[in-house]
C-alpha cells in the first residue's frame, strides 16, 4: 500500500460537513477580532510608516526567522521562543499542506502529492518539530515558573500593593502555553493512536507517533479501541485548536501576528529623531493626552507587547524605585485601548492611568526601546505625553523655572550670555571666534562643558589637546545657546524649536567644515534633528575627533598611561547614535587598560540626568540608591580601577556626586576623556592663570 | 467684564556691571530682559477673575511703555492668555510718574472694570507706579493686595492687604479700582514657547506717548557702591566651612 | 516737625528728643485708609510747605505716597537709605538692580520721600517740642477697612529664638526641606525662612523673616540659600551675628553678614549635620 493515511478516515460525511462548519466559525470570529483590532488602530493618528514596504517585508522576515532580537541579552529563551516558533510553524504549514491537498489539489487538480517519499518526509519533519515545540514549551515554563527572573515579576513601581491585580495576566500567560502544549501533546497522541490502529511499518517515519503507537498497542490498545480513543481524541484537539484559532485576537496569542506587524511598520529613528510639531497646531491636538492621539502604530505596538519585560528590567528608572516601569506603561495604555468605550470617547490618558510622576520619572535613556524585542517605541510616546504635560502646564515647578530661564537667558544656569566663554579665560592661548574668522572645526561647546566648575576643566583640557596638535578650531562665543536636546526630551517642544532656530541662524553665518562637541546631547540633537529644521552639517563627537587625530598621526601620546579604567558609555552617544568604539579605541591608543562593566555599549546603565531629569526634583523611594550610585557600586566591584571615564558632561556631573554620596570616595576616581589624552601628552602645567586643581591634576 | 494689567519688563543685572556714558544708568549690554514677577502673578490673576466670571465679552487687555524690547514681555502674558496688548512708545530712562502718564490715557481709554499692577518691579523697587496711575486716572488704588474676592454681580472688590508681620487689613473697595499685586496670590500659569510663538498673532497696538510733566525724580549720580568690610569669608571645602560655623555657632550662643 | 494722623492723635507720645514740633492731624476714620491719609497729608503740607515730606517705606505708605507727591507735583522716590540737604538742593540716595548699584537723585523742590526702614535706629529720649493741631477735611474713602485678620496662630515663635536657621530660595524643591527642619532641631536652632517658600505653600507665613513676615534679633542667624532681597534683609539684619551660605559670591547677603562662605548649602548642610 502507498504511503500515506487518509484524512478524515472514520469520519462521516456530516461529520465532515460539520468540521467544515466549525472551521467557517471560527475563522470568522477570528477575522470579525481581526476586523476589530485594524478598525481600533484606524482610530489613530496618521503617520508614515508604510514607505519602503518592500524593505520592511524583507527586513521583518529576517528579523522573524533569525529570532535576532529575541535572543538578546538572554540566549536560553531565544533559544525556548526559537523551537517553539519553528514548532509551530513547521506544525501549521504541515496542516495548510493537508488542507491543501485535501481541498484544493485533490478534488479541483487531481493530483495527490500526499504520499510516498513525500509523505514519510512530511511525518519525520513535523514529527521532530512537534517535540522542538514541547521542549521550547517545557524551557519557557521552566523560565517562567520555576526560574521567575526579575523581568517576569509583575511588581510594578508606580503603585501600592493591593492597587493592582495581575492574576488576568498570569492566568493569561499559562493559558497560552497551556493550549498549545495541549495541542502538542494531544498532536502526538492522536498520531500514537492512529498508528496504533493499524500499525502499517512505514510510519516509523515518524518516531515519537511511533513510539507512543507501540506503547499502546503494549497495553492493548489497538484496533477498535484506538480508533474509538483516537476519533474522540480528534474532536478535542480540533475544536481546541479551532478556538484557540478563533480567540487569537483576544489573548496573548495575538502577538503571533501583532508583533511581526510592528516590527514591519517600526521607525529605526524612534526617539532619535523626535517628530516636529507643525506650527498651526491646535493646543488641545500637542502631544499624546487621549488614547486615540496616539498614532496607529503605536497603538499597534500597544498589542504587540508580550510582557517579556526586558524593558522592566533593562530600566533605570524601574531599577531605583521610581514610580515608571515601562512595560507597566504601555500595557495600562493597552488597556485603554481595549476598551471599546475609551476609543469611542476618546478618553484621557493624562492622570488616569498614567500619572504625571511615571512620566516625569523618564529619563528618555533608550534602553526599552533598545531592547524591545518587537520593536515597541516607550520613549516617544512618553515623549508626546510630556509634550501634552507641558502644553497644560502641568509640571515640576523646578522644571518649570528652567524652561523660563532657558528662554530669557539662553542656557540652563541662568547665567549671563557673556559668561558662557568665560571658562576659556585660563588658558594660555587664545581662542578663535568662528563668527568672524574661519576655522575647519566649529566647537558648540554646551552649557555643562561651559559653565560647569568641574566640567569647565575637562573643557579645557579638550581646548589644550586641539591646540598642542594645531587643529583649527574655533567657538562661537555668547552667540551660542543651549543646544536644547534636553529641553525637547522633557516635551517643550516650541522651546527647542525656537532654540534650534536661533543656533541653526548663528551657525550658518560661519565659515567652517565640521561641527564637534564633547557633550553627547548637543553632539545628537544638531547631528540628528537639527536638520529637519534646516541646519545639517557633519557633526562629531569629540572622541570620534581626537581618535581620528590620533590615526592620522597627528596627535601623538607622549606614554602609555597605565591605567586601569572603566568606561561609561553616554545614553546619548551609544545607544541614540551607536557611537561605542571610538571612545575605547581611544582609551587604547593612550595606554590604559580597559575593564567592562557588566552593563556596557547597548546596555549601558543611565546615570539618570537625561531627559530633563537633571531639572527636576528626586523622585526615588524612600532608602533607595540613585541611579548613578548604583552605576558606581558596579564599577568599583570590578576592583582595583583607577578611573571611572566618562565622555559627557552631565554624567561627570552625576558622577562625581555619586562616588562622594555613594561612599566610595577615595576608591575611584572620576576623569573625563579629554583629561586623559591631555594627560597622555605631558604637556607643562598652565601657567599662573589656571586652578591649582588643574595643575594638581597634570603633577599626579 | 474688563480688566487691565499694567506690566513692566525688568532688566536684571549679572554680577559685572558697566555705566552709560553720562554715568547715569547702568549700560543696556550687562541686563538681561524679563517680564516682572509681579506682573506674572498680576495677570494669572486677572485671567482668574475673567475665568470665573464666565461671561461672554470679558477681556484681558495687557498694556506696557518702552521700547521694541518689550514686546516679548507682552507676549509672554498674550500667550497666558491675555487678549491684546497695547505699548505706549517711551525711549529713555523711565521714572514712576513718566511711565504712569504714558500709561493713563490708554487705561482710560480702555474703561475696565479693574486695573492691575504689580506692587513693585524687581529691578527698581519703587512700589510707585500703579498708586501713582491709580491718582492719575482718578481711581481708587489699593496696594499690595494678596486676596481678591471679585463679587460680579455687586461689581465689589474685598481684598486683602497684605501687612507686615503677616498682618491682613481687609477692605472693601470701589470699582472701578486700581489693585497693586503681592507675589504668593496665585500660581502663573506656564505660558509654553509655542503659545508666545503663536502669541504673535495676537495684537498689539503701540501708541506714541502723550503727556507731559515732570519726572519723580533726577538722576544725579549712579554707581556702584563700595563693598565696605562687608562679611569675613570662610575658605575651605564645606567641610572645613561647616566646622567653622559650628565653632562660630557655640561662641555666640554661649 | 513730626505729624501724627490718627482718630486720637494725643494718645501716641512722640516728644523724641530732637523733635521740635509735633503736629496733631485729627481724623474720623479708627484705622489706616488710603484716601484718608492722603487728603490729612495733603492737608499738612498746605499748611506747612515743608521742604520734604518723610515716609516709611511701608505697606500703609506705598497705598498713597505716591499718589500725594503727583498731585501735588512734587518730587517721589522710595526705599531711600540716605537723604542730605546740600545748598538748596535735596539729595536722596537709594539702590536698583537689588543693591548692585546705587544712585543719587536729586529735587529742586519739594519732594516727598519713603525711607527705608531699620537703616536709621530708633527715635529715643525726650525732648520737648512744641504742639500743633491741623485740621483735615473729611472723607468718604473709596477703599473702606473692614477688619483685620491675624495670621492664625502658630505653633511658632521665631521672634523669641535665640539660634534661627533660616532658608530661601536655594533649598529648591519641597522635599528639601525636611532635611533642614532636622538639622535645625539637631543644632537647637529653630527654623525660619525666606519669601519664597512662603509664597509656594511650602512654608507658614509664622516663619517668615522679612518685611511682610516677622522681623527677628537673634544671638545668630544663619543664612543657607538666601540671596538677600531688601525686605528679607530688612527683618534680620540686626541680628547678632550673621553667617550666611550662598553659592552666588554676589549675593546681597554678604552684604550684611558678618561671616559668609560661597559654598552649595546641602554641602555644608551635610557636613554640619555630622557635627551636631
């Protein structure tokens, strides 16, 4: 006989006719959910992010099958998601081709490929697949109930205990595996005693259905007896499959389909590039404060979140008690939008769920969106929801009063215009106005670089090292503003355009090559998003210069430092711009020997100043660490560094603070690059004019 | 109902300082611009009131004198929600009684309900300009006034004045009246970029100034004045700083 | 000449020595109202023609001192700190931009001036001027005192502490504060504070030091984060011994503390807290 097994082979025709009526049924109500869930989006604002669709497809594919952002950080459930999402495909296709067969090409083609080499082909794979789908079900309980790592705890920060119920969410997480390891499992019995029936040799193709078939038919389960259990078995698993099909849109099975989806309509520059606001927009229409303000692809990425929480996890804010996590964020907004009654009446999101201080505890870091494995965008919509904040005015007076002194007086300090060059007094050189002379380099220094005691060395120390090697540099002296990168992260978005705007007017009127800047904030927001209001240049940061310098063999290290360092990298330099190497290849080309913390490159631990938070009042809990005190316990662990290196000013400024408060102070030190590398020339002191600290610094 | 909020924009001062020519005021280059404190609260409190009134018609009219530079200070109360402004041309040094007559024929013209100004402005300190309006255009004028309670239908005016000592002497007041402002009576609200951006489109009338007559008073000499022994500084690291003051702490409480 | 307006003006003894004359303005009205004061002050100088009329520079003065000199057309400054006849012409002398300058302006005629208070001591001893009554017309005011509310009682004395530890501006968020309020208690001071905290609900007006707050004399004031505005200065300035913490060198403050530090308070704060 050939090789092949008859579908539907002890059914009766009502039966079949029947079988066909469920699977109508529950493909409609699958559809109507699907119908549902597209007419919910629709509800949002437009955007783009269909162009390219080809390159998307293409891209999303790859993504999809390389599971590469699912492995992220935690191989082991790449691995459990891999071999159950292959499982479940191979299981599906292999259905589609029995469907296909037995309607389509059958009955219309007349042609039966189900047989024969085919046929034992197909038992095998889907045979090996459907155990890869249990054993990445077993990995992924284990991980779950077993294992409970932090991200899966649904603790959240921002409420009290007894404020919140998950057990929905854990109900619908064991549910999930649970159906389809049922599936899995009553797959195999179902093939065990279909063979069991009659046990014709060439299914040993299929090993386990094989296995098991002997197994009962050992226990006198065979013949009639199989048939019987296996046609009742047959109705079990179809119609649990069959609802499981038809509930997709309801549960934690709508991933399968929501997060590829998101994954195609993503925005590589979420967050890097924030959107510009046009200038006739109405007060009530800034920013994110209904539901239906968000737009259809974020309310798309609501549904695709899967609560993994490697955001939860990877946050910094999250990490210190702030009243932010996040994931807790984007599902309290799913919830929202679930709710068919919210959407139709367009319901605030403001307050209720999401309170002012969950917003406010951002620091705009990246790293959720850096990890999230379907591509979910955290930081711009919180970005549009502080945007609506401020449009109210509803913010710390703190933040509030910086806003105001941005405005009147150009920088954050609140400082006059002709101090901002002020640090610039002590050095022995002269430095040139590029508003009046030409240079190569166009220096936009910042405000912490400018006016900051601490940072003011550092900013020396660059000027020193670019003037010992002859590069032709120059600043622009009190014409310069603050580049606003902060101001627009924190939602005051008129304040950064009317800032960029007045930088972009005093920029074009100089004569210069390049831009570079030592503070990664100013660095990002010229080189990313000043171009969307006209002003685009090539913009460095100064790592990337003085490295380039140094290959070209124009600066060249007087000796080897020695020193043992850790090197943070800057939320604004790595993870916005993927600026990771320059810095350590630098750190190299000095001497100093490098030591990773456990947090690096893209996973690099906030110091907690981004996103205006360096503006506003602490927000952590009671006894809790700050961010950057955490980040310097991690690096003093690693034992015996001599420095603590950071590439920008604000976290020189955080972490200065934090090794004094963390207690550690005169276990670490703190130095900024530029420090090291004028080190590394063994220049003579300055003269007279500068600090003693300056000079004690060089003599050490 | 109609109120109008006399505002002024302020020049502060950094910690370097250079002289006009003449000696006679301090050199525009070393001040930087900004609306005055009190007039922030003097506006949110006018918007308050009209909020609450409710009414159809009600206005919110913002008017200052000087020169171009003061626009942005009227902006930044348009984009509060102020519905015009109005600038009376003045160039020059600008004294209460000066700034009082550009400023009365406007008001007058206007015919509120109530006026309002702030008790002082921060850089000059004279706590005369509104008083000096108010006698201009034949109001009543109550100074530094902490509480308004605005009863519309008896067009009455209860407010508070704030004493010292934290002394409140409540008074009833004809409208209309002339109310100078106290910080603490309010909470302005933020007025965003984007709104002083689109401020813009909002009016403002500026109008030559009329009036003559003597200012308050004339500028003989200014400078800046000798530190004198002023306070003996501690050096040191905070630490060194605090272990000072304890010391000075223990001596002088003995 | 010294006049004294009030309903009984006999009842306040104001023979001072080196008053020469005192002149006593009857009016009908138990307590201070604008339109009043005016029309009794208006009264006394058509009567007396003197060559300059001195006010405090005080809530009550600000409501009609102004208002008084435009109408008559005379010469007005405020917040004066130093007044000289030279020849014919009147010289007063008073600050802007919060101090940092100072300015001589001068009147050719008769002016009326608000002096600042607490920069002369107190009138003291005895003298024996002459008396004098002056009639002033009666007036309906337009603006009417209807009664005077204390600030409720509190819990609070800051006039009678020996030690105050006061606050401003610089401690930044609410939050903040707390830590001050222990360090007060740790180093048997008692809290006060500036107008700012007060004006943002932080704080109870019973804490404030300054002009529209209490004003205060004790063995030491210690200043963390006050600038120094003239009303603050005004209510604490003849304390015993002033040391005030500012991370502004410029601040006003140091300009009448005896011992000052350009340090960041929380820095200081944390340190003294070790100490105590």
């Amino acid at each position: 006989m050939s090789e092949t097994r008859q579908t539907f082979e002890n059914l009766a025709l009502w039966q079949i006719v029947f079988w066909y009526c469920l699977i109508a049924i529950s493909t409609s109500v699958f559809v109507w959910g699907v119908i549902r869930l597209v007419r919910k989006y629709r509800q949002g604002r437009s955007t783009t992010r269909l162009d390219h669709i080809g390159r998307r497809l293409l891209r999303t594919t790859r993504l999809v099958f390389t599971h590469a952002w699912i492995r992220r950080r935690d191989t082991t459930t790449g691995l459990g998601h891999a071999f159950v999402f292959y499982g479940f495909l191979v299981l599906f296709i292999g259905t589609a081709i029995l469907g296909f067969q037995d309607d389509f090409a059958g009955p219309v083609l007349g042609v039966h490929f189900f047989r024969d080499w085919f046929y034992l082909g197909y038992s095998l794979f889907l045979d090996v697949f459907g155990v890869a789908l249990i054993v990445g079900l077993v990995v992924l309980a284990v991980k779950r109930g077993i294992l409970r790592p932090f991200r899966l705890d649904y603790w959240r920060p921002d409420r009290k205990e007894g404020e919140y119920d998950r057990r929905p969410w854990v109900i619908d997480d064991w549910a999930f595996l649970g159906v389809i390891f049922f599936l899995a499992l009553t797959g195999f019995l179902l093939e065990g005693f279909r063979i069991a029936e009659t046990n014709p040799s060439f299914e040993t193709w299929s090993p386990l259905g094989w296995g098991l078939a002997q197994g009962f038919r050992a226990i006198g389960v065979q013949g009639q007896t199989a048939e019987s259990a296996h046609f009742v078995l047959w109705w079990v698993h179809g119609v649990v499959a069959l609802s499981f099909v038809a509930t997709i849109p309801y549960t934690k099975a709508l991933h399968m389909l929501s997060s590829p989806a998101n994954v195609a309509v993503r925005d590589d520059r979420a967050g890097k590039r924030l959107p510009t606001l046009p200038a006739d927009v109405k007060s009530d229409d800034v920013g994110y404060a209904r539901i239906t303000d968000l737009t259809w692809n974020h309310l798309v990425s609501l549904d695709a979140c899967t609560k993994c929480g490697k955001c939860h996890a990877a946050c910094p804010a999250t990490a210190t008690g702030y009243p932010l996590s996040p994931r807790d964020l984007i599902l309290d907004l799913r919830d929202v939008a679930a709710d068919a009654d919210a959407m139709q009446e367009r319901r605030s999101i403001l307050g209720d769920p999401i309170r002012p201080e969950t917003l406010w505890s951002c620091m705009q870091c990246m790293a959720c969106v850096e990890i999230c494995p379907v591509g979910i965008e955290h930081v711009p919509i919180i970005n549009q929801m502080r945007r609506a904040l401020v449009e109210r005015g509803e913010m710390d007076t703190l933040l509030q009063s910086t806003f105001e002194m941005i405005h009147t007086s150009g920088n954050s300090f609140g400082e006059p215009k002709r101090k901002r060059a002020r640090w610039a007094k002590e050095l022995d050189f002269e430095l040139k106005d590029v508003r009046k002379e030409p240079a190569e380099l166009l220096w936009f220094v910042g405000d912490y670089a400018s006016f900051d005691p601490r940072n003011q060395r550092a900013t020396r120390a660059l000027a020193r090292v670019l003037d010992h090697v002859g590069a032709d540099f120059g600043i622009l002296w009190d014409a310069e503003k603050t580049g606003g990168c902060d101001v627009r992260l924190a939602g005051e978005e008129g304040l950064w355009a009317s800032l960029a705007e007045e930088n972009i007017r005093t920029i074009s009127g100089c004569d210069f090559e390049r831009i570079f800047s030592s503070d990664p904030h100013t660095f990002h927001t010229l080189r990313n998003e000043y171009p969307d209001l006209g002003g685009s240049w090539t913009v460095l940061h100064h790592s990337q210069l003085l490295l380039e310098l140094i290959e070209a063999g124009t600066l060249v290290p007087a000796k080897p430092l020695g020193y043992r360092v850790t090197y943070h990298d800057p939320c604004t330099l790595g993870r916005y711009n993927g600026v990771y190497d320059a810095p350590r290849q630098l750190l190299a080309a000095v001497g100093c020997e490098l030591v990773e913390m456990p947090r690096n490159r893209d996973n690099s631990f906030c110091c907690g100043a981004g996103g205006g938070r360096i503006w506003m009042k602490e927000l952590k809990a009671e006894g809790a660490k700050r961010p950057s005190e955490l980040r310097i316990d991690e690096a003093v662990s690693l034992g015996g560094i001599d420095y603590f290196v950071c590439a920008c000013p604000k976290d020189v400024t955080m972490y200065e603070d934090a090794i004094k408060t963390s207690g550690h102070q005169g276990e670490i030190e703190l130095r900024e690059l530029s420090e090291l590398v004028l080190e590394s020339l063994d220049l003579p002191p300055l003269a007279a004019v500068g600090g003693p600290s300056e000079n004690e610094e060089e003599a050490a | 109902m109609k109120i109008v909020v006399c505002i002024k924009q302020v020049a502060a001062l950094g910690d370097e300082v250079e002289f006009s020519d003449d000696g006679l005021d301090v050199d525009p280059d070393y001040l930087e611009l900004a609306l005055n404190e009190w007039d922030g609260y003097a506006t949110e409190e006018a918007l308050r009131i009209c909020e609450q009134a409710g009414g159809e018609g009600d206005e919110v009219v913002v008017v200052s004198a000087g020169g171009e530079e003061v626009d942005a200070a009227l902006r930044r109360c348009l984009a509060m929600g102020a519905d015009r402004g109005v600038r009376v041309e003045l160039a020059g040094r600008a004294d209460p009684f000066t700034v009082a007559r550009a400023l009365a024929p406007v008001v007058a013209r206007e015919q509120p309900d109530l006026v309002f100004a702030g008790v002082q402005s921060s850089d000059a300190v004279q706590a005369a300009t509104g008083i000096a309006l108010a006698e201009l255009l034949g109001l009543p004028g109550v100074a530094v006034v902490n509480k308004l309670d605005w009863d519309a239908a008896a067009r009455r005016a209860r407010v508070h004045r704030e004493l010292e000592g934290g002394l409140v002497d409540v008074v009833d007041v004809e409208t209309p009246a002339l109310l100078t402002i106290q910080t603490g009576i309010n909470e302005p609200r933020y007025a965003t970029l984007r709104a002083i951006k689109q401020a813009e489109q909002k009016e403002i009338v500026v109008e030559a100034a009329a009036g003559d007559g003597e200012p308050a008073y004339r500028v003989r000499r200014m400078f800046v004045p000798p530190k004198g022994e002023g306070a003996e500084m501690l050096a040191g690291d905070p630490a060194q700083v605090a272990a000072r003051i304890a010391e000075l702490v223990k001596e002088r409480l003995a | 000449m010294l006049a004294v307006i009030a309903k009984d003006p006999a009842a306040l003894d104001v023979s001072f020595a080196g008053v020469d004359e005192v002149v006593r303005v009857s009016v009908e009205q138990e307590e201070f109202e604008g339109d009043v004061a005016l029309a009794a002050v208006e009264a006394l100088i058509a009567a007396r023609r003197p060559r300059a009329t001195l006010l405090g520079f005080t809530v009550n003065s600000m409501g009609y001192g102004p208002a008084l000199a435009l109408r008559l057309g005379q010469g007005f400054a405020s917040d004066v700190h130093a007044v000289a006849l030279e020849g014919d012409t009147l010289v007063a002398t008073r600050s802007f931009h919060g101090g940092k300058v100072h300015a001589e302006l001068e009147f050719a005629g008769p002016a009326v001036l608000l002096l600042r208070p607490t920069t002369w001591p107190p009138a003291e001893g005895a003298g024996s001027p002459t008396f004098a009554d002056v009639t002033a017309p009666s007036v309906a005011s337009r603006a009417r005192h209807v009664a005077f509310q204390e600030v409720a009682q509190a819990d609070v004395d800051i006039t009678t502490a020996d030690f105050l530890l006061s606050i401003g501006r610089g401690v930044g968020e609410r939050e903040n504060i707390e830590q001050f309020e222990e360090l007060a208690a740790k180093m048997g001071a008692v809290l006060s504070v500036s107008r700012p905290l007060v004006d943002a609900g932080w704080m109870s007006n019973a804490r404030q030091v300054g002009q529209s707050g209490k004003t205060v004399k004790p063995k030491v004031y210690l200043a963390l984060g006050i600038s120094g505005a003239v009303q603050h200065l005004a209510g604490m300035k003849a304390a015993g011994t002033i040391v005030a913490v500012n991370t502004d060198p410029e601040a006003a403050i140091f300009g009448v503390a005896d011992y000052g530090a350009v340090a960041d308070l929380f820095d200081v704060a944390e340190e003294l807290d070790k100490l105590f």
